[in-house]
C-alpha cells in the first residue's frame, strides 16, 4: 500500500512537472516571437551611413555659420598686428571660434535634424 501510494504521488507529481515544463516553454517561444528581429547588416550599413551623412551634413552647415559669425566680428577681434602698418587674420582664433561655435550647437542641431524635439 506504501509503495503504491508512493508510486501515485511519484506520477502526479510528474504530470505537473511536465505540465508546467511545458508551461513554460510556450512563454519563452511568447517572449522570444514578441521580440524585434535584429537589424540585417544591409540594414546597419544604411544606418550607419545615413547617420554620417547627417552628421557632416549638420558639421558643414555649422561651419558656414560659424565662418559667417566670424566675418561679424569686429575688425579688433578677429585680426592681428602684423608689423607697423598691416593686420592680418588670426588663423589660430578663428579656428578656435570656428570648433567652439560648433561644438556648443551641434547636440541641438542633431535633435533638430532627425526630429528629436517632441
């Protein structure tokens, strides 16, 4: 009788680990069907090289407008004695305005192109 007994809990206990088994089978086949398929490589190349033209893009337009806000500039700021009588551009200032100018407003920019500001 005991070991019958023993034998009957040995079964359901089975079928229940079977079931459940089974149970939890079917939520990761869910889980994994409810994910989104990996992008292609074709497809990563597409991004990436969208993602670099609009970042040249935004980088040549910032440029043009730095290179415009630095011809704005007052004459003492933007050029350098160069003996007694002449002055020339301060190349090194200028490229340093030019980065700057860029580099404080390219975030901004980037958000603007590709309708990040919601």
């Amino acid at each position: 009788m005991k070991k019958q007994i023993t034998e009957e809990v040995k079964e359901t206990f089975e079928e229940m680990a079977t079931a459940k088994v089974e149970e939890l089978k079917s939520q990761y086949e869910q889980s994994l069907n409810g994910l989104p398929k990996p992008p292609s490589i074709e497809e990563r190349k597409n991004q990436s090289f969208h993602a670099m033209v609009i970042q040249r893009k935004i980088e040549s337009s910032l440029e043009e407008e730095a290179n415009q806000a630095w011809s704005n500039l007052p004459e003492d700021q933007r050029l350098k004695r160069v003996g007694f009588f002449r002055k020339d551009i301060d190349l090194e200032k200028k490229d340093q305005f030019v980065r700057t100018y860029i580099n404080e407003r390219f975030v901004e920019r980037l958000k603007t192109e590709m309708e990040l500001d919601k």
